[in-house]
C-alpha cells in the first residue's frame, strides 16, 4: 500500500476492537506496516488479518500493557519485523466505575491507574527508546474528555486527568530530540466499552447523547482520522495537546 504513512512502521495497543481497531486499519491503509496489540489474541490477530487481507502489512501480537516485558516484547516486534518503529497509539484503555464509599475503591483506582496512566508511560519509554534510534517519530495517546473535565467517575476521571500530564509532560521533554507526542480526547464512542449501555438501557444512552451538542456517539472511525492526523507530518507544529474530539461536549 502507498499513502502518507508509506515506509513508516506503527504500534497501536488496544487494537482488538473500537478506536484501536480503526486507527491500526486507518493507519495501514495510508501505507504503514502495522503491529497490532491487545490483551485479546483473537482480536489482535482479526484486527491484522483484515489488514492483509486488504493489502496492508502488519502482524497481531498478545500485549499487556501493564507489563513492562509485554510492552518491550511489542516494541521489540515492530523492530525485528519491520526493521524499525516511527509511529504509536496508546490506545489501550479500561472504564472503571464505582463509588468512593465502595469497599473496592481502592482496587478500582489501582486498575484505573495501571492501564490508563502506567500503561501509557512504559508505552512512551519503550517506544521512545526505538524511535530516538532512527531519528524520531510521532506518538499519540488516547485519553478522554474526562482527561479535561471531572465527572462521577472518579477513578477512571483522575488516571485520564494523568493520561494528559504524562502527554505533556513527555511532549517537553523529547520536543527537540524528534518526538512528537499528543493525545485524543474523545468523548461518547460506540465501542466495545459503551454498547452494552446503547442496548441495555437506551434511555442512559440517548440521555449521554444528548451532553454532547452534536447529539450523537460518535464513531471509532471519526476518532482514528484525527489520531492518524496527529501522527502524520499534516500536524509538524503539534506537540504536547490534547485534542477534544467530543462533539461540543468540553465547549460547554
């Protein structure tokens, strides 16, 4: 394939389903070698076999990201199969809901934390590591409206808030050395995370809908173009935001 990403090699994490879905199948078609990584073996072998199947190179790998080896190994997989790694997205994401009285609260902010804040730093350092060794390269993390505004959800609210620090702080550090790095902050998405909701109580759902101006969730597709936009060379002067994708939702 040939596009704008022709010659370059990318990590998406997350890439099972959803966002990380899209964007790895975005991303391929603009002419990237791709590795997919999820929690989910299945998925990430789905995820880049339909990326074969259109043409595309890339390959499907097992990935904890709360685990600095498995992350490693993954950055190491990108390398060895495709001689290199220039892009990322840390997309790899969990929805933690409970209350602050709950007798889990403490657990739910330990999950909270390792796979939307931890997960994200190993991913920058290993990825980071790879990329200063042949020049440079662009990263984008996924984080949420929820990285910008609070909501009742407490715990998944502060590690997305941590999400958006990391970015910049990291953006800072690296912004001369050939890094670029920004985050997405999405707001309503149809994905694996929020259909059980749109089927199961419809009412929460529309009354979701309805907090974003625009009316609607949006799509997974309409998220991985301005990730595939950040990662690109169309975004050069972007370093260190973080971009609200959120149908009006923050203008409020």
């Amino acid at each position: 394939m040939t596009g704008k990403f022709s010659g370059k090699v990318a990590l998406v994490t997350g890439a099972g389903s959803g966002i990380g879905r899209a964007s790895a199948l975005l991303l391929a078609q603009n002419g990237a070698k791709v590795v997919v990584g999820d929690r989910d073996a299945e998925s990430a072998r789905d995820t880049a076999e339909r990326i074969v199947a259109a043409g595309g190179e890339a390959v499907g790998i097992t990935m904890d990201v709360t685990s600095a080896a498995e992350v490693r190994a993954a950055v190491d997989c990108a390398v060895n199969t495709f001689g290199r790694l220039d892009l990322a997205h840390n997309n790899a994401g969990v929805l933690v809901t409970t209350s602050l009285e709950a007798d889990d609260a403490e657990e739910a902010l330990d999950l909270a934390f390792a796979v939307n804040a931890k997960g994200v730093m190993l991913s920058m350092k290993y990825e980071i590591e790879a990329m200063l060794r042949t020049g440079g390269g662009s990263i984008v993390n996924t984080a949420s409206t929820q990285g910008l505004v609070a909501s009742p959800q407490w715990a998944y609210t502060a590690s997305k808030h941590a999400c958006v620090g990391l970015t910049r702080a990291i953006a800072i550090a690296y912004a001369q050395r050939g890094i670029r790095v920004n985050a997405v902050c999405p707001g309503a998405v149809l994905t694996g995370m929020t259909m059980g909701m749109v089927e199961d109580h419809p009412e929460a759902a529309a009354a979701a809908a309805a907090m974003h101006p625009l009316g609607r969730f949006a799509q997974p597709e309409e998220i991985a173009s301005i990730v595939a936009c950040l990662l690109s060379d169309e975004s050069s002067y972007m370093t260190g935001t973080a971009v609200p994708i959120d149908g009006g939702y923050t203008a409020l």
